[in-house]
C-alpha cells in the first residue's frame, strides 16, 4: 500500500516549492487535486494514485531527491528560465536530470559554487535569512591592498551602505599578484551585490568574485561547467544546516563522478555560425596594355612545367672539372685528343658528348670553340728511334 502525504508536504517533495509557499498555493484556490480544487490544509493525497495540478500544470512525483553542487561560470543566469534568452545555469545541465530548483542565487558576472534541489523543503531552509547559512568568498581586487591597509581594516569592522550596516563574520588577505590583489570574505549575509557594493564604500573595484563555500560545503576541483551529485551523508549536512531533521530525508539520488563541463555550455541554446564552403579564386588573366588593348585578346598562360636543368659537373679534389657522363678518365695521352683538352670516349666509334669527329677517326674540337693549333708532327707516326737506340 502506497504511502500517503498531506498535500502541502507532497508539493514541497515534489519540488514544486517549500511547505510554506504550499500552503498559500492551497489557500489561494491554485491546488487541484483529481480535477477538484482543494482549499483545506489537512487534505492527503497518495503518490501515483492522485492526479495534483498546480496553476493548471501536473505536478509529477518522484520519491528520490537530488541535489546538486555546480560550478557556475561567468555569464549566466541564475534562474530557471530567462524572457531575453540568455543562457541560464540550467542550460549546463542534462536533459535527463530531474526538474531541480537553485537554492539563492549569483549574479551574472559571479562564478562560484551553487546548489540546485528538487527538495523545496531543503531549498527553503537554506535561502531563509533567519538559518544565517555561511558562505564563502574568494575576491579580486584593483590594485594592492595590504593586510594592515585601511580599506581591508574597514571591512573587517564593517561598512555602511544604503540599507543597512555590514559586517563580515572574517576577512583575510590572501595574495597579491603583483597588480591584483584576491582577498577572502565570509558572512552569512544574502543581500544583492553586497559584497561589489562594500568594496566600492572602501573604495576598490572588484575584477573577479567565486564563491568557494557554502554551508559547510566546498567547490572543491571542479571547473566552470562542472556538476556532481551531493551524498547521502551531504544531503544530511545540509540539513542540519538548515535546522532540519536529518531522519525525515527523502531518498537521494546520487550518482558519482564529476560531470557537465566540455559536455554542455551554457552558451548552446545560441545559434551557431556556420563556415561557408571555401571557394578558389579564378586566375588573374595577364593585362594588356596599348591603345589598342581592347581589340587584343590577353596571352593565356601556359600551363607546362619548365624543363629541370641538367645536373653540373663537380669539381674534383684539385679544382679539375670531371669528365662528363659516359665517358672514361684517360690514363694516358692516348684516352685524350693530342689536339684539344676535351674528354673522349674510351669505346671506339663513339665520340664524347659536345665532340664531333674528324677524318681518319680522330676526336676534333667541339663546335663553337676555337681550335688549337696542331702540332707539326700530327698525322706523323712515333719514329722507332728511341727503341734502337735503347740497345746501343
């Protein structure tokens, strides 16, 4: 048999708001339940057996709660959904996850942790001023500003502003970057803007504002984007926190591990620009010029490679040029032309490259050059003097 609720408990269970607010909804005639609108507080519904409406719109019950601890980035809205459609903290969340509700809020350009529930009753506890919920601070400021400087003197004893006086629960000096300096605040206070506006009074502007803690809980490694479930024993923490029974807890659904991030960005819900295909420049025609250029077809350009040029001789290890390709190095006056310095081909009937040949066989200067002048003794056979004489 399926527990029953009362029905302003029901609602705040659901998520839909704290018990409180259910009971105005009640009062107010907006609560339908089986298609009858219900004004008494005592009335009891059953999950999955009783149809409740609210302002027209079903209410779906789920047993399990979740609670959530996000990182929120820069640039968003903490709201379920925004009129002028900029992207809101729910944009950074799954589809899949449950209807769940921020608990506070952070300003557009305030990043930091934020809880968000579909546990009205949770959710209530820890945004009522009376619970005095503390929250953490990590804070950028222009400029250098020294632990014993007055500015951080006068928000340690408190500043005043428009609606009232403001006093931290502690601040301390953190760090100075050599331009910048980040300064840790923590108070319970929830007013708007307050921390921009105590820093303004001191008179130093705030560059960068995250929160880092709240309610016992800590922002931990995550990165702008980023989720996790909250645990069970989380979950209890926080509402203590916020002055209720840890032993009336809904189940919680929890699951481990970091999320979001690189999945989802806040900005998705934008259009998307979309690169045009790239397109290749025709080829610039050659211009023609003249006064009679425009009679004149422009020269196409040609489209064929210019011939590789032949490879160059290598010097040798004396600075003599090296014989070309094809040809055999002379070991003696025969390999090389008695009337010229070109190189000849050691194969008979071939004649070197860049050689013409001449009458009798003989390899004569090649064409363009001047010749040498020939020796007397050309066309003349060696005399065999030397030999008779070797024997005498």
């Amino acid at each position: 048999m399926s527990e029953k609720y009362r029905l302003q408990k029901y609602l705040s269970l659901a998520g839909v708001t704290s018990r409180r607010n259910a009971e105005l909804l009640i009062e107010e005639g907006r609560v339908k339940v089986n298609g009858r609108t219900v004004t008494e507080q005592g009335t009891t519904v059953t999950p999955g057996r009783s149809k409740v409406e609210v302002d027209g719109k079903a209410v779906f019950w789920n047993p399990e709660r979740n609670t959530i601890l996000l990182y929120k980035p820069v640039g968003t809205i903490t709201t379920l959904d925004d009129p002028e459609g900029r992207p809101t903290v729910i944009d950074l969340l799954p589809k899949r996850l449950p209807r769940v509700v921020p608990v506070g809020r952070l300003d557009w350009d305030s990043e930091g942790l934020l809880l968000l529930t579909n546990d009205g009753e949770l959710a209530h506890a820890l945004t009522h001023p009376s619970r005095k919920i503390q929250k953490i601070y990590h804070v950028k400021l222009k400029g250098e500003v020294r632990d014993d400087s007055k500015p951080l003197l006068q928000l340690k004893e408190g500043v005043e502003l428009d609606d009232g006086m403001i006093k931290p629960d502690r601040v301390a000096h953190l760090r100075f970057t050599g331009n910048h300096t980040w300064i840790e605040i923590e108070l319970h206070s929830g007013k708007n803007r307050v921390i921009r506006r105590m820093c303004d009074a001191v008179g130093h502007d705030v560059l960068k504002l995250r929160r880092v803690g709240f309610a016992g809980l800590e922002l931990g490694s995550l990165n702008p984007g980023e989720f996790r479930d909250l645990s069970a024993v989380e979950v209890d923490q926080l509402r203590n926190e916020g002055g209720l029974n840890y032993r009336d807890r809904p189940p919680v659904r929890s699951k481990p591990g970091v999320r979001g991030g690189n999945e989802k960005k806040a900005s998705a819900n934008k259009p998307l620009k979309r690169s045009s295909p790239r397109i290749s420049k025709p080829a610039k025609e050659p211009r023609v010029t003249g006064p009679d250029a425009g009679d004149r077809e422009a020269p196409k350009k040609s489209t064929r490679r210019p011939a590789a040029a032949a490879p160059s001789a290598k010097p040798t290890k004396r600075g003599k040029q090296a014989p070309p390709a094809g040809t055999d190095r002379p070991t003696s006056a025969r390999g090389r032309n008695a009337d010229s310095t070109e190189w000849t081909s050691s194969k008979p009937g071939k004649a070197a490259p860049g050689s013409r040949r001449g009458a009798g066989g003989r390899s004569a200067a090649p064409t363009g050059r001047a010749s040498a002048p020939k020796s007397t003794n050309a066309g003349k056979r060696p005399t065999t003097q030397g030999r008779n004489n070797r024997g005498k």
